[in-house]
C-alpha cells in the first residue's frame, strides 16, 4: 500500500495475542485508523461541497465536518505513528526518497489543479514530516532529538505568538516556519502541523514493542483533557480556526480528537481484527 505514513513490517508479530493491535507484521490499529482518517476527510470535503450554507453552519452536520477537519491531524499523526513503530535505520535510504519523491508529485498535480504549479498541500506535508521524522531517526538519540525539534514547533507556533504576531509577514520563510502568519498556497506550514509525527513519533517508540495497558491508561484521560481545554477556550471566545494559521484551541481539539480515534481503533481492532 501506498499513501502517508505507510509502514509495511514496521514491528514483530505481538505473540499470544489474536487479534491485537500488532499482528502478522503489520499494525491493524494502524491500518483501522488510516481508514478513519479517510473517512472523516471525505466527511469533510462531501459536507463543504453538498450541504447548503445553512445546513454546514449549524446543527449535527456541521459537527461532522468540523470533526472531519481534523482528517489531516489524523494522517500525520499515522505518519508519526508508522515511523514510530519502525525501528532506528528499519527504513532504507531509497525507500524513503522514493515515497518523498512519489508525495512531491501527488502535490505537483494537486496544486496543479488549482492553478498553480508551486504550493504545500497535504501530499507535499507528508513528503515534509517523513523526511523530518527520517533525519531525526539517524540521529544517535532519536528520542531527545524528537522531543527538541517538538518543543521548538510548538514554541515557534504558540509561544513566540503574543509577541511575533504582527511582526512576521505573510508568504515569508518565518511565517512558514512559525504558522503564525498565512503563506499563500501553503495549507500546512511547519508550526504546529509538525507536533502530530512528532509527538506520535515518541509515543510509537514507547509502545512498539508490547501492546500496553499504560496506553488506555494514559491516553483516554489525555483525550478527555484536551477537547474539555479547547471546549472551555471555546466557550470563553477563543477561535476554533485551523486555516491560515492554527489556533491553540483548534490544534488542542484536534488532539483530543486524534487521542480518541487512536482508542476507538485499538479496541476495535482486537475485538473485530478481520475490520
């Protein structure tokens, strides 16, 4: 298969466990939750072009394609996850240049048909993060170098915000690289769409090897946590926007929404492993 963040034998069979999330190979919870993630993109997409104005405004349609906007958290969340799950150097040089090389093209031809040949759309992105989460696998302690550049993204995005906004111009290499600004034909700038391989990158790492209890235990009360944080940024008037330039309660909603996806497929892919 081809596609974002697609690792095939990414980690051994997890013994003595029918059905679990890793199994013969590949990762069922994985291959479940990139079929979310298509689900809700097209959820997204179908709701902006068929729905009437008033219909994708209000009422239960309109939280499917605002749920739906979090597709793309859900794809390089995989990214990360995939890699994650590989070990250090599991990946040949050639293999990951020939996926880059096969994402740039995708992009090319998907900015193509808008009108322009140059742009980062989702493609290109996941081209971006696979060769970021590559150069920080080489790395002789992957795990202290994912969490710099982490902390850096999300500084660039979130911190620096109060006191760069204004100052950083748009279509400009700060504005790229901070998010805080928009860059013309770029959907996804590096500040804060990096944070989900990265961040799911560690996580991989952590949970690769065994299917752990920690996982649930960790993970459900993180969900709960962060769409309660964004609901309370919400209700005291916080933007809920990711276009352009993500805010902070859009980008902790759709964690929460990644964080609870990732359970929902990890059950059902032991209880219904053939899904």
């Amino acid at each position: 298969p081809a596609g974002p963040g697609v690792t095939s034998s990414a980690a051994p069979a997890a013994p003595g466990r029918r059905g679990g999330p890793l199994a013969a190979g590949r990762s069922l919870q994985l291959d479940l939750f990139r079929g979310v993630a298509a689900v809700l993109m097209i959820v997204n997409h179908s709701g902006y072009q068929l729905l009437r104005a008033g219909a994708a405004a209000g009422g239960w349609p309109a939280w499917l394609v605002f749920v739906g906007s979090a597709a793309p958290a859900l794809f390089f969340f995989a990214t990360g996850v995939g890699s994650g799950f590989g070990g250090a150097g599991s990946e040949a040089p050639a293999s990951v240049a020939r996926k880059i090389v096969l994402l740039l093209l995708a992009d090319l031809l998907l900015n193509w048909s808008t009108g322009t040949w140059l742009g980062l759309d989702f493609f290109g992105f996941a081209a971006v993060a696979t060769l970021a989460l590559y150069l920080v696998k080489r790395t002789p302690r992957p795990a202290l170098a994912a969490v710099i550049v982490l902390a850096a993204v999300l500084a660039a995005r979130f911190g620096l915000a109060p006191f760069a906004r204004g100052r950083i111009a748009e279509d400009s290499v700060l504005a790229f690289v901070t998010g805080i600004a928009p860059v013309r034909h770029v959907s996804y700038p590096l500040g804060p769409w990096l944070a989900f391989p990265l961040l799911v990158f560690l996580l991989g790492r952590r949970w690769r090897q065994v299917d752990s209890h920690a996982e649930t235990v960790v993970v459900a009360p993180a969900a709960l946590l962060l769409l309660a944080a964004a609901a309370l940024l919400a209700w005291r008037g916080a933007v809920v926007f990711r276009w352009g330039s993500v805010s902070i309660a859009w980008f902790l909603c759709a964690l929460g929404i990644v964080a609870a996806a990732w359970l929902v497929t990890r059950r059902v892919a032991r209880a219904r492993p053939a899904l």
